[in-house]
C-alpha cells in the first residue's frame, strides 16, 4: 500500500503528465482537469491494493475507464 508521502509525490509527479494527456485525448482543460482529480481519487480509494511498478500505465489505465464511463 502506498503511503501518504508516496501517494503525495505520485501526484506531484505524475499529475500534470496526466492532466496533458487528457487534455490531448478529450480536447477541453476544464475535462481534462475533472477526470484528472477523478483519477487519482480512484487510486487513494484502492490503494490498500496497490503495487505501483509502472504509475503512469496505471493512472493511464484508470483516466480511459473514466472517459469511457
């Protein structure tokens, strides 16, 4: 399970990485934005489970399950 401290900097690294490639597939920041934060609250709430080896596969994963939803 990640900690506080790593969830924290999974986000200060990988959030504006995220952030841009949602904003390239959906074509609106303020989209892009909302299923952003929509990730990564869907991590925090399975992060118990979590392994994270590859995070941007991961958080990639996650944001096209909620595009498509």
């Amino acid at each position: 399970m990640p900690s506080n401290d790593s969830v924290q900097t999974l986000y200060s690294d990988h959030h504006g990485w995220l952030h841009a490639w949602l904003r390239s597939k959906l074509g609106n920041a303020a989209d892009a934005a909302d299923l952003a934060h929509d990730t990564f609250v869907r991590l925090l709430q399975r992060r118990e489970h979590l392994q994270l080896n590859t995070p941007r596969a991961f958080l990639r994963t996650v944001a096209r399950g909620l595009i498509i939803d």
